[in-house]
C-alpha cells in the first residue's frame, strides 16, 4: 500500500513540473465501483471470490506539449482490512513533432495487505494526432518491464496499446464510450509461465451516462487474456457511480 501512495505522490510532482506549458483542457472524477467476477460472457472462468467494491480518484490534462493521466483505486473497501489493496497509474504523452508523436511513459503500480506487489512500466511512442470534436484515440507501443514481489524482474517484451473516447448527445442526454487495452507480447519466461503465456490482454469498453453536469452512472466491460492470474480469456462487469469535478 505505500508503495501505491508513494507512486501516485510521484506521479502528482510530475504533474507540476510543465509550469510555464499552456493549459487546453482537463478532468477530475471520484468513483465507486462494485466489481462482479462471477457475470459477464465467460462466467465459468470468472471467481466469485474476487467480488470487490472500489473508490477510486482519477485526472488528466492536456497541454500544448502533450497530456498526463493517473488514477489510485482502493480495492477491497467491503473486505476486512488485510484483503485489500491499491492500484497506481500515471501516463504521460510528451509530444516529439507538431503532428502529435510523441515521447510515452507509463507506471502502473499494484499493491495488496496479503504482501502482493507488482509493477509495470512502458517507454515507447506515441501519438496524440488521432482527435475531432468530441473524440480521440491515442495509441502507444513500447519496451515493457517488471518487477514482482516473486522476483519476477527486468525486461518483458513489449507493449501495444490504446485509450479512446466518444462523447454524444441522443434523446437529450449526454453519453460518454470510452475504451483502453494493453496488449503484452514476448514476456520473459517467468512471467509468460505464471500468466498462462507469452502473450497477454488487458482492457476495457466503458459506458457512461452523464445524469448532470456534475454526476455519472454506467457499466464498465473488462475483459483479459492470460492476464489477472487467469488463463485464456476471461471478463468482468464493474458498475461505476462518479462525480465528475
């Protein structure tokens, strides 16, 4: 868990180093979620066990020089206090030429009261050039590497992945599709045997619904392959309540 606060602490002091960068936009929200492992299309393979709410805070912005995004769940919140645990992010987009590739960075830091711990971080490039009124997706691919509290450590292959948005209005309400992935291939031996290979998907479809300016509600699709410590495909429901800053 310190590990978690101290990286989105990181994360947080990274934010305020482009002082003199021009601001363009920027978003705030606070969540609950209630997770289900045991719904979505592949249920036999799901652990009901895992069942779990989480809060969760996150943010980003946008520069003339790129764009930052973290968030910090608490997971767990419904279980006793050593069955829980926290999940860090913090990716930034620093862009290399006026038509949007860009340099890019990613942490993501998950710890658990058990003594779980894992760590992955990505440098590669980007682009931010994929973008309209009132949507964009962003690509990324880099190096990949690990650190786990079994040991498992250094290089592991790469990564290829994703994050994207679609903000509509129909029937006078305003809806947000968003989704993320992250596609590892080549892992190191250790964790290619630990995860069920050498390949591995993680991600997300998302939909929300914007009840006001102020408050959102909707359903979040997860779904994973040789990824979680579960082998071959598997999905989740999260049912998220936000109040967007």
């Amino acid at each position: 868990m310190r590990k978690s606060l101290l990286a989105l602490s990181v994360l947080t002091a990274a934010t305020a180093i482009p002082a003199q960068a021009e601001y363009l936009y920027g978003f705030g929200s606070m969540y609950v979620d209630q997770q289900m492992w045991d719904q979505g299309f592949e249920n036999g393979k799901s652990i009901s066990d895992r069942n779990q709410l989480v809060l969760g805070i996150e943010g980003g912005a946008g520069f003339d020089w790129g764009q930052i995004y973290g968030f910090y769940d608490y997971e767990g919140v419904d279980r006793s206090g050593d069955d829980r645990g926290a999940s860090t992010k913090g990716t930034i987009h620093y862009n290399l030429t006026e038509s949007g590739v860009s340099l890019y960075a990613q942490v993501y830091n998950t710890d658990t009261d058990s003594g779980f711990h894992e760590q992955n971080r990505v440098l590669g490039l980007g682009y931010t050039g994929l973008k309209g009124d009132g949507w964009a997706f962003t690509p990324f691919v880099g190096a990949h590497q690990i650190n786990t509290v079994g040991g498992i450590s250094g290089s592991n292959g790469g990564m290829l992945g994703w994050v994207g948005f679609y903000n509509t209005d129909f029937a006078g309400q305003n809806f947000t599709f968003s989704t993320w992935g992250e596609y590892e291939f080549n892992r190191n031996d250790e964790y290619a045997a630990a995860q069920g290979g050498k390949e591995g998907l993680n991600g997300s479809f998302n939909a929300m619904w914007n009840v006001t300016e102020d408050w959102s509600t909707g359903v979040l699709y997860r779904f994973t392959h040789n990824k979680l410590g579960r082998d071959d495909y598997g999905d989740l429901l999260i049912y998220r309540v936000q109040y967007n800053f």
